[in-house]
C-alpha cells in the first residue's frame, strides 16, 4: 500500500466533501481515514489515502490538485505519507 495525506481547506460551502470524493475516485484512489473540521466560516479536512492503484505519479497528482483547488476555490495539497511524518515529527 503506498499511503499519503491530503489536506483540504477552503471557504466553508456545501459539497466540498463530495467534490474531492469524488476527484479521488476517478483517479483511483481509495480513502482510508478522515478528519474534517470547520473552524469558523473555514472547512479543513485530512485525508489518508492509498494511491497503490493510481496511474499517476506523484508529481501528476500535486499538478492535478493544483489545477483542481482552482476550480473549486479551496486549497488540495498532496503528501507523501514519509515526507508528511517527517516534517510533523517533534
């Protein structure tokens, strides 16, 4: 399995959750824990998923999110799980 983490934030609204389901799905990729929150008028979620059966590399997916987090007014950013742990390390 090769996990990494997703982080969603953006301006509170109905079908943030849906939307980036559904951008997961068509990519093939397999959502294995998440946390959202909504902190004032801002929506934040954390995503752990598996990309094992994602065509895309990494690379690809960052420019992917990039392009979608335009279109949906919120902020998508992808993490390896390694590179995530290692910069939340204490």
């Amino acid at each position: 399995m090769s996990q990494s983490v997703i982080t969603v934030i953006g301006k509170d609204r109905v079908g943030i959750v849906y939307d980036v389901a559904k951008l997961l799905a068509a990519n093939q990729i397999n959502i294995v824990n998440i946390s959202q929150q909504l902190m004032n008028d801002f929506f934040t979620m954390v995503i752990l998923v598996d990309t094992s059966k994602c065509s895309k590399s990494p690379t690809e997916l960052a420019d992917l999110f990039s392009q979608e987090s335009e279109k949906l007014a919120l902020q998508i950013r992808i993490q390896h799980e390694d590179i995530f742990n290692a910069m939340h390390r204490i």
